[in-house]
C-alpha cells in the first residue's frame, strides 16, 4: 500500500472511529487524520503481531478493521489524556 493510500485508511479510519465512540471528540480532519493514521500503525502492529496478518492490501476488510480498531483505541486514549487535562485546569 503506498502512502497516499495509506493516509487516506486513516482518515477514513479516524472519521469511522469518530462515528462509532460515543460523545463528543474534538479536533477537526486533521486531528481526524493524525490519530487515524496512527490508529492505522497500532492496530496493523497489533494485528501483525497477535493475528499474524498480511496488511498490504488496500481493499481487504481484515485491513480495514485492524486500522478502524486501532483507531478506536488511539481515540479512546486520546479522550483520556486530554479529559484529565481538562478537569485538572477546572
């Protein structure tokens, strides 16, 4: 997968997460990218690493669901670090 296509999954998968995590998150598309493609890198290590998977494809569903899982966990830990900050200045 090259790399427009590999910034593309994470948007994609950052805007999914989004949709899928209850609440209000904030940033805009390029938070949504950032945290996407880094959703995309933990949960293709991840998966590589516990399901032995080949991540290579674009089009293939196992891709898109590791990259959408990770995704919402990076979102999950974002929400924490950045809730923490924001009840500790309140």
């Amino acid at each position: 997968m090259g790399f427009l296509g590999f910034l593309l999954l994470g948007l994609i998968a950052g805007a999914i997460a989004k949709a899928i995590l209850p609440g209000r998150q904030g940033g805009g598309w390029i938070a949504t990218l950032v945290l996407g493609v880094i959703g995309a890198l933990v949960g293709g290590w991840l998966g590589g690493l516990i399901f032995n998977a080949d991540l290579g494809a674009f089009f293939s569903i196992q891709t898109w669901l590791l990259a959408i899982g990770g995704s919402v966990v990076v979102l999950l830990i974002w929400g924490f670090i950045t809730g923490r900050n924001k009840s500790a200045n309140a």
